[in-house]
C-alpha cells in the first residue's frame, strides 16, 4: 500500500464483527452520479452533531448545501445526467444566494424552497426518490437480484426492516414520523461505528469522490480542495513582494486599467481566477485598485487586451526585486524558479521575450480549460465601467 498519507487507510474501512463492512465498501461501486457520496457526507454530518433519526428532507438538502460550492463557486463537472448539480444551479438562481454562502443558510434555504410548491419541489423531491433506498442495495444483493428496477425501491426498505435486529445488519431503516414524508433510522451498532471511525470514514467517501469527480474534470487543478469552501488564505508573502516593487518604481501601472499601481491600499488580483487555479502563485498574482479588483470578481480577462501588459509587468517586477533585494529573500522567487524550472542565476539574466512567451503558454491554456469548465472569459474593464 502507498505510504501517501491521503491514501493510507481510505480504500479499506475499519473492521468490525458485528457489522457488514463489506456492504458499506461496496456502496460506490458502479456508481454513475454523485447522489451516494453526497448522501452519505448529509448522514456523516447528522452523526457528528449525534442525530440518529434525521428526515429524508434534511438530508437531501444537506446535500445540496455541501454540493454548493463544487458546483457553484468552483464550476466543477458532475456529468451531464447528475441532477444534485442541476438542482444546486437550480437553488442558486431561484434564491439568489451569494456564491459564498455558509452551509447552514443553504440548506435552510433549499428547506424553504421545497415548501413552495414550486418545480424546484419536484425536482428535490425526484432526486430523494431513489437514493436512500439504492444507497442499501449491497446488503440486500443477493434478494434484489433479478427483481424488476421499480420493485426494487419498496422491496429494499421491506429487507431494511426485515434484517434489523440481524447480524450485519444494515446501516439505517425507514420509520414513519409524523412531521415528516420520510425519516431513516440509523443502526445504534453502525451509529457507534461511524461516530468512533468518523474521519476516516469521511476519508474514505471524500477519496472515492474525488476519484469519480477526476474523470470527469481531468484537467482542473487542485481538485480535492474544491470540496469545500475555501479556507482564509495567507497573502503576506505576496503582498510583501509586491509592496517592495512598487517601492522601488512609482511608475508600474495596473495591466487593466493602465492607471498607476499606488504602493499601499492596492488588492491582489488572481489574473486566472482562484476559483479555478486554487493557488495563490506570483506569476498569477498582480496588485490592481480594489474597485477593480471587485468588478473583474472570477471572470476571465480578455487575453487579447490584457495578457501582454499582464506579462510586461511581472517581468518588470521580477527585475526590480533581483536587482534591488541584493539576492535577499531568496523565498519571494520560488514560484517564479518553479515556473521556469531554473535557478537563480538563470532568472537573473532571463530575457523578457523568453520570461513572456513562458507566462504566455502557461496562462494560455489554463484560461481555455477555466472556460471550458464554465467561467465566463473576455472580462474587460472598459466595459465594467460603462
């Protein structure tokens, strides 16, 4: 086994004697949409905070809230035919959610929606009709095998019941509940388990979802961080940089707006959005006004108009900082002897047609995935001023 600590421990789940864990391993085999792996982080979130009887309801719309921000913010791909995607998408319009809204506001918020009455409704409703049920199909193989594809829902929740005071029995039971459609029960045995191995059990979801979620975004960085919202990030280094160089030069001007770049009060900009990219990097970094900063937000800049500045002035600032830091603070140059896969003698006599054509054919094609992906490409600041 690979001593990669992300992988160490999540293909296999821990052992137990009393409880089926063959089953729960084989839950994502075959698995042709993200309804499983979304299903099960909603029961792991209701375990965590000690639920053991939790409504189909708020389960469903858990889902959509932790398939928020993979869908929304960082525009990942769940395939053509996933509706979890189509109904976060979906939310997202009808309640005009900010992209960055917490976990619990939009759960609350898919809660509401479904009371409406509305075709978002119909379409929760249709995405919980069948994955409570298919999600305990393993333990039951051996008797579904053969039965016609709509007998199979009632059958598994009549076995659910049949088998719960049984050795390995399974995860959870359907009970009825008078201020619910629909209420799962889990198993006080598979209740202990999950809470005693919570993470590693989340692991191993997480793991098989990034595995699935890879085939179909093959080209996107930094996937696994796409998950989840994304964490505060620390720009110390950067903004450390950037403030020395416009020090030195008083006349570096902004690649969008052509304006000069004032020392302090600037924002760093992400000239291919973070939201794809998922690395704070310098060669991708730029200090622009914040006004302009807020107007750009992730969309893609038009590379016609502003790659060439965008280049220029990374080289220049590069050459101020090797110039004037007297071969100090060697860190500040990591990212750019990564890029270009040199050392720092190399950088320091590297000509400005080779350092732009480099930047050039590395933004270049990470910009047409990011629009591939869905971002929105040929943001121009002339016309968000207009």
């Amino acid at each position: 086994m690979s001593d990669n600590p992300f992988t160490l421990g999540l293909m296999e789940l821990p052992e137990s004697p009393d409880l089926g864990i063959r089953y729960l391993s084989g839950v994502f085999r075959h698995t042709t949409n993200t309804y499983k792996f979304y299903w099960f982080l909603a029961i792991l979130e209701a375990v965590k905070n000690g639920l053991d009887t939790v409504s189909v309801n708020f389960l469903t719309a858990e889902m959509l809230a932790q398939a928020w921000y993979p869908v929304n913010y960082f525009k990942l791909h769940f395939g053509l035919q996933d509706q979890l995607s189509q109904l976060v998408i979906q939310l997202k319009d009808l309640k005009n959610l900010p992209l960055k809204s917490e976990r619990l506001e939009i759960r609350d918020a898919a809660l509401n929606q479904v009371i409406q009455r509305t075709s978002f409704t119909q379409d929760f409703h249709k995405l919980k009709r069948f994955v409570p049920q298919r999600f305990l199909s393993p333990w039951f193989s051996d008797e579904l095998r053969g039965l016609a594809d709509h007998q199979r829902d009632k059958m598994i929740q009549q076995l659910a019941e049949k088998h719960w005071n049984k050795p390995q029995a399974p995860l959870y039971r359907f009970v009825d509940h008078p201020l619910s459609e629909q209420v799962i029960e889990i198993h006080p045995t598979w209740m202990t388990y999950l809470q005693a191995n919570f993470r590693i059990i989340r692991d191993f979801v997480l793991w098989n979802l990034v595995e699935f979620l890879r085939q179909r975004n093959p080209n996107v960085p930094n996937l696994p961080e796409k998950l989840f919202p994304p964490l505060h990030r620390e720009m110390s280094l950067a903004n450390k940089y950037w403030r020395f160089v416009l020090d030195q030069d008083l006349d570096l001007r902004c690649p969008y707006s052509a304006q000069v770049i004032p020392s302090r009060g600037f924002s760093l900009d992400h000239f291919i959005p973070w939201s794809f990219i998922g690395h704070d990097l310098l060669w991708n970094l730029v200090p622009i006004s914040k006004n302009i900063n807020s107007a750009k937000s992730d969309h893609l800049p038009d590379l016609d108009y502003y790659l060439q500045p965008f280049a220029i002035l990374q080289f220049q600032a590069l050459k101020i900082f090797l110039k004037k830091s007297d071969g100090k603070n060697k860190v500040f140059l990591e990212d750019y002897i990564s890029l270009f896969r040199c050392d720092i003698e190399t950088l320091n006599h590297i000509q400005e047609e080779v350092f732009i054509n480099k930047l050039k054919d590395t933004i270049i094609p990470l910009e047409q995935i990011a629009t591939n992906t869905g971002f929105i490409r040929g943001w121009s600041y002339q016309k968000s001023i207009k």
